[in-house]
C-alpha cells in the first residue's frame, strides 16, 4: 500500500471482491455528510443529531470515517464506467465491493450518475422488490420533495403508477407537477387522509412510502386500501414510536415493511442490484428515467452543499464533484 504523504492515510489496494476507482471526473452525490469530511479508523468523535420533532437530542459516539456513500466513475486500470454504493467516496480513490456495481449508462453525465445509486436502489427495494407496485395502483409519499422521495415519484410513475405527495412546501409541490406529481398535499401534519381518500374514490392507496418517521405513520396506516403496503424508509421528523391500529392492520390485510440496507451483507445487497440492472437501468438507458439535480457543487464548496442539505432547500439530489 502506498501513504499518501499529504494525509497521512493509506491508499488500500483493490482485493479480488472490490475494484478502484479514480477521481478524474467522478461525481458523488450529498447523502449523509458526517462531521468530519475524512477521518482515520480509530478515531471516534462526539456526534449529536437534532430531530425537529419535540427538539428531541440524540446523544451519541461514532467513529470517524471517510464521507461519502455513494458515486460514480471509471475503474482504474480499465476505463469501465460504474456506479453504485462507495463508502469513502468524497476521496481521490475509493473500492467498490464487486455486490454493488452498476454500469453507469453513457447518456448520463458523471453528475447524473452519482444522483442514482444509493437512491434508486432503495426505491426499487420499496416500490418493487417488497412493495410490488403495479402499473395503475396508487403509491402515497410522504416528504415527497426529498432525494428518496423525488426518485419514487419519478420511478412510480415509469412504471405506470398514480402518485400522491406530502410536503411542505408549495413550490416544491408545484415543482413536482412537472415530474408526473398527480395530487400535492402541502402539510407537514398527519392531516392528509381524507385529501388521500377524496383522490383514490374511497379506497385507499395501495402503497405508502413513509421517509418522515412515527408521526405521520398512524396517518399512513388510515390511508392504506384493502392489501395495502407500507414502507418505512426514513424518520426525518427523529419520531421512532408509533401507535399500530390493529384491526385495520388485521382486517384489510396489511404488510408493515422497513427499508434499509444497514444489516445487509453485501450477496443480500447484490439482490437488489440485480433487480436494479434488470427493472431499471432500461429505463435510465432509454431516458425514461432521469435523475432530478437541485444543484452541483465543486468539492471546495463541499461545506455549501451540506449547509443546503440540512437546511431542506434542494428539491431531489445534491452533487458534489470531485476535480
């Protein structure tokens, strides 16, 4: 291994299950930043995370790491265009495990590139790989205007579904519309269910996808029809305890599901791949599908990208690109 004089961190050589990429040109997306933009195994900071919800704190350790989670660029040694999963990616080489690679489709640019994996694969994961959306059935996102929640609309509505979307903002909102948004329901409050009900005749959604957290759950819950599905992808609102109704959950026949990849090891992982080059990648290569940007950022600018992010003013991915 070679140590990179500047940092005084070791450049790791690629293993027979992983493949180096290079920095010339590859764009990471803004996914969760944490405090330190690189760090050296073994050391651990202080972290607290702030939810809005109850200006509750969590008070935490975590060990210092490498930023960045996700990217796009060539394979060194062989020119190959990838994307996919990369810890360390805000790095001038990062390893990518052999489980998570993806052909980067060569009519998106490295900044478009960098916006899909993480994102998409989760959205396959909820829409498809457990939500079994179909073409006609109407899919419910709460906190619509987020990364996760934009690249369910856009994926939702390739597959031929109605949407429904929660946000605050209704600019976002309006935004959205241009994306296929079929009803935008401006709240924060779980006061959603009878705009959802007026929409679907009555009858409910037939998936929900959920990225705020245990105060709107209940609320998705009532809007579920008869074999409705929800998926809980993300707690923004930092509430993890939500009441159940039982007999809805029982008499309408429900599935509860969660999405994340936190305990996956990487073959479990690798389903999800699959079914991404399968479902759609297609889609990406024939321009059906194309990633939203809110804006690029030059990596010096690293810090802006952050500040906007937590500050919840980008509709759809932040990229950073890396010189």
């Amino acid at each position: 291994m070679r140590l990179d004089s500047d940092f005084g961190i070791e450049r790791r050589q690629p293993i027979a299950s992983r493949l180096q990429l290079r920095s010339s040109d590859i764009g990471r997306a803004v996914q969760d930043l944490p405090l330190q933009v690189a760090g050296v195994d073994g050391i651990e900071i202080d972290d607290a995370d702030r939810a809005d919800a109850g200006s509750r704190q969590v008070q935490r350790r975590r060990r210092a790491k490498p930023a960045g989670t996700d990217g796009a660029g060539e394979v060194e040694g062989t020119g190959e265009r990838v994307m996919g999963r990369l810890p360390g990616a805000f790095a001038e080489y990062a390893l990518m495990d052999r489980h998570d690679l993806m052909p980067a489709p060569k009519n998106l640019s490295w900044e478009e590139a960098a916006a899909v994996p993480l994102t998409f694969l989760v959205v396959h994961d909820m829409l498809l790989e457990q939500g079994d959306l179909k073409p006609g059935e109407w899919l419910l996102v709460t906190g619509v205007s987020s990364g996760v929640g934009v690249a369910a609309l856009q994926a939702a509505k390739a597959l031929g579904a109605r949407v429904i979307g929660t946000s605050g903002s209704a600019e976002k909102l309006s935004r959205l519309k241009t994306l296929g948004l079929d009803l935008g329901v401006q709240t924060r409050k779980a006061d959603f269910h009878d705009a959802v009900l007026q929409a679907t005749g009555g009858k409910g959604v037939d998936l929900v996808v959920n990225n705020v957290g245990g105060t709107v759950f209940a609320e998705c819950v009532r809007c579920l029809g008869y074999g409705g599905r929800l998926a809980t992808v993300g707690y923004l609102d930092g509430s993890m305890k939500s009441e159940i109704d039982l007999d809805a959950l029982h008499s309408k026949r429900l599935k509860l599901f969660g999405v994340s990849n936190k305990l996956r090891n990487g073959p479990q992982r690798a389903v999800t791949v699959q079914g991404f080059i399968r479902d759609f990648l297609p889609l990406f290569e024939s321009g059906k599908l194309k990633p939203l940007i809110d804006k690029v950022y030059d990596f010096e600018d690293l810090p802006a990208a952050k500040a906007r992010m937590e500050a919840d003013a980008q509709t759809g991915k932040l990229v950073v690109r890396i010189p």
